[in-house]
C-alpha cells in the first residue's frame, strides 16, 4: 500500500476521532450542567454540592476528548502503519 495514501486515511481517521470526541463531549457536558441547573434550581439548599459534583463529571466526561485527541496525534505524527 502507497505511504501517501495511508497518510491520507490517517488523517481522515484523526478528523473524524477529534469530531466524534468534540460532539460527545458537548453532548455530554450540555445534559450534564443542564440537569444540575435544573437540580439546584429545585433545592437551593443542595446547591454547593450538586455544584462541586457535577465540576467532577464534568472533568471525567472531559477525560475521554483528550484521550481521543491523544490517539489523533499519535495517527497523524507516529504513525505505526507508515514504514
């Protein structure tokens, strides 16, 4: 197989990962804050604990973006497929 075109498909597949991983996590992160917003606003009382857990899902549901950014890089700059 031709270097260049391996190079091609790796960087469509660094595109696509990096795509995939940007719309979950928006996904993500807008159902995750909009619940806790809903939740604070019907417990006031519960709010600074509501808030300090959902800064923690936010930073795991994060975790896995920059996972797939890592695995993009990796395609793109040290390719394994590429001889």
């Amino acid at each position: 197989m031709d270097q260049t075109l391996v190079l091609q498909a790796c960087a469509m597949a660094a595109g696509i990962i990096c795509a995939g991983a940007a719309l979950g996590a928006a996904l993500g992160n807008g159902f995750l804050t909009g619940n806790a917003l809903a939740s604070m606003a019907r417990q006031p009382e519960m709010a600074d604990k509501l808030f300090t857990n959902m800064l923690v899902s936010v930073g795991l549901v994060e975790s896995m973006p920059i996972l797939c950014y890592v695995i993009a890089v990796v395609f793109v700059f040290a390719n394994p497929w590429v001889k």
